[in-house]
C-alpha cells in the first residue's frame, strides 16, 4: 500500500489549460459571493467536508448529520494521531505509540497548568479515568500507525505538512468560511484519511479541499490533487484539479447551504 499510496501522492500533475481554471474559478468565486450576500441574514455558516457528506452521502451522510457533535474515541484519534505522525516525522518520536503517549502527556500538562494552549480536546481528556484514556490512546495509537505504515515519507522531496486544515474566509461576508481537510500536504498534493463507507458524495468532499486551496491561492495558480484514502480497506480516490472540480465544489457548499438533499453533477 505504501507504493501505491505515495505514488499517487508524488506523481505528476496534469496538464490544466489556463484560460478555464481561470474562468471556472471566477464562476465559482462569484457563485460564494452570492451565496454570501444571500446568507447574511441567517447567521454565520462554515462549512467542512463533513457538511458536505451530510447533506449529499444519501442515508449515510443523513445518519451523520443528525449526530451532534461530541469527544470520544472515534472523534479524538484524528487529533491525537497526527500529533503523534507530527513527531515522527520530525524525529522527535520512535514509534506511533510514544507519539500518543507524548501529546497525551504533554495535554495533562497544559490542562494543570492553565496554559492557553489547552483546547476543548485537552479537557476532555483531563476528565476521563484512566481506563476511558488508556482506550483513546490505544484508537489513537491505530490511526496513527496506519497513516505512519502507509506512505514512504522518503519519497517526498521535502517534509510533508502533516495536519493542518485550511480555511477560507469569504471577502464578502465575515459570516461564510469553507474549510478543506487534509492530513498529509506536499508540494503536488493533499492526503485525506476518510472513514466510512464508500460514498457518492466524496468527490464532492474532496472538491472542496481543491476548492479552498484555489481561493487561498495567489494569481490564479493551479493546487495539488487531492487523494481520499480509507485504511480501512485501502481503497484510494483520486481527485485531480480541473475546472469541472472548482464547480463541484462551488455547487456542493450552495447544496449545503440550501439544506438540499440532491444529487450533486459529478466532476468525471
């Protein structure tokens, strides 16, 4: 899986004629822009790649959306695993499960402390027993490994950026922001960890990650591909930048925005 994984994480881009990025993105651009204006009354909105799976996964994504959210095993090993990839790649870690038991050491501090950079997740933490916290280590320590076995990270002609969402704030309302996950970055790409089943909908979660990197981007330039994996069962979806992509993404926020429960045109 390594091979495969990192193959596609390091392989060429393709070719993008100019003049139709440019032109889809500036459709898009004004499509958020509407959207904005229009949802400036109702409050604010950000939308993630999670939005985008509940209103357009069909029974899966509607199980999803109707579940607020809440710390647990499951919701935390996505924190607490790339904290701990993080410190491998920077050789500050030997193995995934000194890299958990790191950030877990290290969030007990920040919580007795009263440091400023103890978060929601530290807290929780700080008030589980034992037993409860030996649990979300050992989910965290599974994630962790995965993501750590599952790439050659000599391959990369620089260290990866490992887990750091992006955000992009609409120019035309404080009240609109999209946010594209990713849990490995390089120069050519954007790994993202999905769980779940395999979904209709998550071309359209991935178009978003490629749709936040061109609005963050200057002069128009070209972002990466976007590659879905599931460790679960190894199955790998490849999303490449193209002008249909900017669109299905732009159409998927306004999906969410409308609170629609529609097919989304696929970006094929």
């Amino acid at each position: 899986m390594s091979d495969r994984l990192t193959g596609e994480l390091v392989a060429p881009l393709p070719a993008v004629d100019a003049a139709s990025w440019l032109a889809a993105l500036a459709d898009a651009k004004s499509m958020l822009a509407n959207l904005a204006v229009r949802r400036g009354a109702t409050g604010p909105f950000r939308v993630t790649d999670h939005d985008v799976r509940a209103t357009l996964g069909g029974e899966a994504g509607d199980r999803a959306g109707r579940e607020p959210f809440a710390w647990s095993t499951r919701t935390a090993r996505r924190s607490l695993g790339l904290a701990a990839v993080r410190m491998l790649v920077a050789g500050r870690a030997r193995s995934p499960v000194e890299g958990v038991q790191a950030r877990l050491a290290e969030s007990s501090l920040w919580v007795r402390e009263g440091s400023s950079s103890a978060s929601q997740l530290d807290r929780w933490l700080a008030g589980l027993p034992s037993a409860a916290l030996a649990a979300v280590g050992a989910e965290a320590v599974t994630w962790a490994t995965r993501l750590w076995c599952a790439l050659d990270w000599s391959a990369f002609a620089a260290p990866p950026v490992v887990g750091r969402d992006r955000w992009w704030d609409s120019p035309h309302s404080a009240l609109l922001a999209l946010r594209g996950r990713a849990d490995v970055r390089t120069a050519r790409s954007h790994l993202v960890v999905l769980s779940g089943p395999r979904r209709t909908s998550v071309r359209a979660e991935l178009a978003l990650v490629i749709l936040v990197e061109s609005l963050r981007a200057r002069g128009g330039a070209v972002p990466g591909r976007v590659v879905g994996w599931w460790p679960d069962s190894g199955q790998v979806v490849r999303v490449d930048p193209e002008p249909a992509v900017l669109t299905l993404g732009a159409e998927a926020v306004a999906l969410v925005l409308a609170g629609a429960r529609a097919p989304v045109r696929s970006a094929a």
